[in-house]
C-alpha cells in the first residue's frame, strides 16, 4: 500500500464497491458515515451497478471519480490503493464470482487482488431469501469468510418486498474495525 508522502499523511482510503441492487442508491448514507470516521472515499461501480447510482452526486460526495472500468495502461490513478474495502449492497452474482476468483470487472479484480494484498474486507449482502438458499452462494460465503472477509450477518429480504429502509449500512465500518472478525 501507498505510504504517505510530505509533511501531512493522507487519510486513509476506503473503497466502496457498489452493485446493482435496488438500495444502491441510498449509498450516500454508507458515503457519509465513512467520511464522518475520517476517510478519504472513492466508489468502484460494477457495470450493472452504475445504473443505480447518481453519478454526479456520488462524485460531488466524494470528489473521486466513479470507477466502473479498467483505465489505460500508462493513465493515472484516480484511487490510491485502498486502506480498506466494503462491498455493498454485495449481489448474489458479485458474491459467487468473486469467490471463484474471477475477475471480469474492474470491480471484482479490485476484490480478487485485495486477498492477496491483505486488504481489509467488509461485505453488506442484498440478497433474496430464495438466492440466499442456493448451494452455490453458501459456499462462496464460506469461501470468502475462511479468506478473511468479515460478512454481514443481516437477514435476506423476501423476494417480492422491494424494501430497502432496513439495510444495514453503518454495520459497514463497524466489520471493519480493528480487531473485528468475519461473522455469520
């Protein structure tokens, strides 16, 4: 990671990573709480997730960019290496590929390469109660916590509500703070 340069150190840096999940678009409370805590905030959309965002909103928040795609070779950074992550909401798709390692977005490569940088890792899962059973995403959650990941323990919402009011965004920081393992 990125060492500090110059007379004052740098805030450190989360990432949110946001997917294409209906309470996406209450992210600015994730955003705020974040800044709040004393970090610096950039946001990495998955393609689908972008659509669920208000681009200029989420940007004036943070004063980054969104990141949804790779940049150039040889272009600048617009993120210094993050400090720490936080999915969320984290999709049944985003989930099951990023435990099997793959790394077809910008988002889930950041996500693949985390584990390797030793990145902490917190993940909000917006997920339905049917999706929620599928062999498939049991086993990624399984995956992704025995990487360390530290995963949200909320209930998965019934398939037809479409609510949102109870999504747990400020059990975002609290995974990530010092000495806080991965939980059910």
């Amino acid at each position: 990671m990125s060492e500090p340069s110059g007379p004052r150190a740098r805030k450190p840096f989360l990432y949110v990573v946001v997917c294409a999940a209906g309470v996406a678009r209450d992210v600015d409370i994730l955003l705020a709480a974040a800044q709040d805590a004393g970090w610096d905030v950039g946001v990495v959309a998955t393609p689908q997730g972008l659509g669920f965002l208000d681009t200029a909103a989420v940007e004036t928040r943070t004063g980054h960019p969104i990141r949804s795609a790779w940049r150039s070779p040889g272009g600048p950074r617009p993120f210094p290496d993050p400090d720490a992550i936080v999915v969320a909401p984290a999709t049944f798709n985003t989930v099951n590929k990023w435990a099997a390692g793959i790394a077809d977005t910008l988002a889930l490569g950041i996500l693949c390469e985390a584990y390797g940088q030793g990145v902490p890792t917190a993940v909000l899962p917006a997920v339905n109660s049917f999706l929620a059973q599928h062999p498939a995403y049991v086993e990624s959650l399984a995956r992704l916590r025995g990487m360390g990941v530290r995963i949200s323990g909320s209930t998965p919402h019934t398939p037809t509500s479409g609510d949102t009011a109870d999504f747990p965004w400020e059990e975002a920081l609290e995974l990530l703070a010092p000495g806080r393992s991965a939980r059910s």
